[in-house]
C-alpha cells in the first residue's frame, strides 16, 4: 500500500512537463485570487495583472506582488479568505511570539490535498503501513501534529497521537507498544534522546525504533547524527509554514540529499532578501512561495524569510521536483554582531562537533558601552571537568579559537554544569537577544 502513495506520475515528471502544470495552475489561481479576495484584487490590480491571462510564462511570476507576513497578520484573522466562512472546516495558527498569531484556514479539500501531501511526504522517507508512529507534536494550533496525523493515517500507518510533553510516558509508550517512527522537533527528539541513555532500560527496549520524522525548526547535520545516534533512528527533515499549510511543503527521502518540494502545489522561488530580485536556480536567499492548489486562503509569492537553496536535478530516488536544501536560517534569526552576520546554525555546527561538551547551547547577547558582545554557553557532557581549572580552560580556548575561525568573531565561551540549560519540547529558543532590553 506504501508505495501507492509514490505518485510517480507527479512525482518523477520532466520538468518541461512539471513547468507546463505550474504555468496552468498559476493562471488559474490569479484569477481566483483577483476574483474572490479582496486584498489581492487590490494588489493584483495595482500591478496591471487583474486576470490570470496576463501571466504568459513562469518567468512573469515576478511580476505579481509579495505576501508578507505582515500582510496576514494586518488581515486577521479571516480577512484573507477566498471563499464564505462556511466552506471552511478547520483553523490553525503559528504561536507567534509577538502579538496576534497567524492563522492558518482549509476548507475541506485543503484538508484532503494536505493529507495527501503529507502521505507522499513521510513514503518518500521510508515509512508504510507496517509502522507505528507516535507524534510528539504538540496537538493544537500548530499545524505539525494534525499534518503528520492526517498524512500517515492515510498511508496506513498506526498513529499513536501522544502530542508532546510528559516525556517518561513518551518513553514509556515507545517501549511498551513498539513504536518504530517517531514525529517530533529535533530539539524534542535530542531530549527524548538523553533521556533514553538515563532511562535505565537496555538499548533493545527501543530498538523498534528506527524513523525520526522531525521537522519545523533547523537542525545541523551535526544535531543530526547526535539524534540518531542517541535515538537509533535515521532522521529525515520536513519543512512547511501555516502560512502556506503547515508540513509537506517539502521533506526529505530516504537518500536525504534535499528536501523534495511538493512542486504541483507549492511554487518556489529564491530572491535575494535586499534586492527582492528573483535569483538564478541555485543560489542561496530568501524561499518565496505561491500556493497552487489552495481554495480556502491562496496565498501569492510568500516571503517565508528562510535562507536555502534549491536544487533542480532529480534525487536518485527518482524525484524530479526541486530539492531544497535544510534551512540554513531565517533572516530574522540571523544575528548582526559588531557588523558580523551570524546564525546561530554556525555555532551549532561547531559546537555539536565538540568533544566534552553537550549538543545543549545558549546564545546571549548583550550590548555594552554601544558594543555588541555574543556569550555562547555550552554545557559540559561530563560534571567532572569543571574540577580541573586546566582543562576547563583548555577547553574554552578550544571552542573560542573554532568559534573565531568560524565566525570571524569573538564570543565569550562559558562552560556550564551538564543539565544546567532549558531543554524543550517543541521548537527551540536558544537565542537571548538583550540588546534592547532596559
Ligand atoms: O513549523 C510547520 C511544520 C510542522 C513543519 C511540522 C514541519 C513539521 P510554523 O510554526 O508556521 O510551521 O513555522 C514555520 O518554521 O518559516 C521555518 O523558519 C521553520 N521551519 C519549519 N520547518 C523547518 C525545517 C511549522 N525543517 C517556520 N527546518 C518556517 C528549518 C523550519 N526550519
């Protein structure tokens, strides 16, 4: 049944094939969109575009105007709807850490599209009908929870929906009823992780255990392997927003070389995010993306602020649509230090890759007589270090020399007690920017 879910008809199509379906569906949805939302009739309109006739090739996609977040949150909650409320059945937002949320809505064939999204997504990273899944997302606006739910039940696998939190239960369910896939944020899956070695139970109480279908925030390749190594899974990636759905935009296959972009879909681009000039294929900036099948609430040229790359050959699996490289970071993550553009998956990499220090980190940073100043904290694997001045701080030139090779930078590296640092259960906030505070 698995492998009914390959659609290789859509899935390995050539590109000429690929970009005449884009085209078409494109069109279609300017007009839908100049037609039934009133914000779009007013943008489309103020750029000449005010029917689908207008765009003759994939090129002129750069003609129609950017969505912004912004633009969602000015327009909340419903205010972006393409059709009456009552075509409507279910709603979803982003936590959003400042003020309103960003709401997410689907009419009934959205729902049924994201499944089947969904379903391609998690066959294309291994799993079948034979697996049983336990999804430690957090149930409830966010999008990732029902999204995996959805897409694996329609494949066939067993969900087990044990939403996140409570983690010795989690252990507990995972032992107890075989579980062989595990849906959860990387950071989660790093915790779940440590306290599997603490758990007290042998290695084969999980050994079950084998997919760590994570997703919804960055995780380096070095995060990657402390994951799977901890765990006993191979970690595939998935990537999406509320604004555009939620997961399934894109994941990772089995070969994990790019994350796959549902392409017939979700339209992307890369822009240069100063310019907002389109860039050519291959180059790194900001993803943009147009929704090409949504009913409830199309949304056009989507400015995700996430830095990646696509790729256009076909993945050895024999997928055709782009491949998307992991997010190297969001815009609005990315730190500016004493003019030093720095993101935080930089350090994460060169820290991960330590020996004696844990995958756990925070980064401070704090301004001081009108200078930036950046403390990375990492935490020690082992307590008995910090008895030995000498190493310690061997150990701390160790990581502030790779940092400054790195980085280009001087930070200031503290080294703290093993479990002394916040550990979390949905996406990770490992960044303390005390600049403008006070
Ligand atoms: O995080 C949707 C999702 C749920 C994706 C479950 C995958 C799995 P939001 O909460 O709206 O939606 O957050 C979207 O999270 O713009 C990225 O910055 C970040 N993000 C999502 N997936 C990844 C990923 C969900 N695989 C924002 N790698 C996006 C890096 C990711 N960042």
């Amino acid at each position: 049944m698995g492998d009914r879910f390959f659609q290789k008809d859509i899935e390995t199509m050539g590109r000429a094939e690929l970009d005449k379906l884009q085209l078409e569906r494109l069109r279609h949805l300017v007009t839908y969109c100049y037609e039934n939302v009133p914000f779009y009739h007013k943008k489309l309109g103020d750029a000449g575009i005010t029917s689908g006739d207008k765009i003759k090739t994939l090129s002129d996609l750069q003609y129609i105007p950017f969505t912004t977040k912004e633009d969602i949150r000015d327009n909340y909650p419903f205010g972006l709807l393409a059709v009456p409320m009552k075509k409507i059945v279910r709603v979803h937002a982003s936590s959003g850490t400042t003020g309103k949320p960003t709401v997410g809505v689907y009419t009934q064939r959205d729902i049924d599209q994201w499944a089947e999204f969904m379903a391609r997504v998690v066959t294309a990273a291994g799993i079948t009908e034979e697996d049983i899944i336990q999804i430690s997302f957090g149930y409830g606006l966010f999008t990732g929870a029902l999204g995996l739910h959805f897409g694996l039940e329609k494949i066939g696998a067993t969900v087990i929906p044990a939403s996140s939190g409570n983690s010795e239960k989690q252990l507990m369910l995972i032992r107890d009823l075989g579980v062989t896939g595990l849906v959860a944020t990387p950071s989660y899956a790093l915790y779940l992780g440590e306290l599997v070695r603490e758990s007290g139970y042998p290695p084969e109480a999980y050994s079950k255990l084998r997919h760590g279908i994570l997703g919804s925030e960055g995780c380096t390749e070095e995060m990657r392997a402390r994951i799977e190594e901890s765990l006993g899974v191979t970690v595939t990636d998935n990537y999406g927003l509320t604004e555009l759905q939620g997961p399934g935009v894109s994941g990772e296959c089995i070969h994990r070389c790019g994350l796959h972009f549902n392409e017939d879909g979700f339209l992307p681009e890369v822009i240069d995010p100063e310019t907002l000039e389109p860039l050519p294929r291959g180059e790194t900036g900001e993803l943009v993306v147009t929704t090409l099948l949504r009913e409830g609430m199309p949304v056009l040229r989507y400015r995700t602020k996430d830095i990646t790359r696509l790729h256009y050959e076909p993945c050895v699996c024999g997928r055709t649509h782009a491949r998307m490289e992991k997010v190297m970071g969001r815009t609005d993550d990315m730190l500016i230090i004493k003019g030093v553009n720095v993101f935080p998956s930089q350090i994460e990499s060169v820290l991960v890759g330590m020996e004696n220090v844990g995958p756990h980190y925070q980064l401070v940073v704090t301004r001081q007589n009108f200078l930036d100043r950046l403390e990375v904290k990492v935490e020690l694997t082992d307590g008995s270090l910090l008895e030995s001045f000498g190493e310690l701080q061997a150990l701390q030139h160790k990581i502030h020399d790779k940092l400054r090779s790195v980085l280009g930078l001087e930070t200031k590296v503290t080294l703290v007690s093993p479990k002394s640092l916040e550990r979390f259960q949905g996406k990770a906030k490992r960044v303390l920017d005390l600049r403008n505070v006070g």
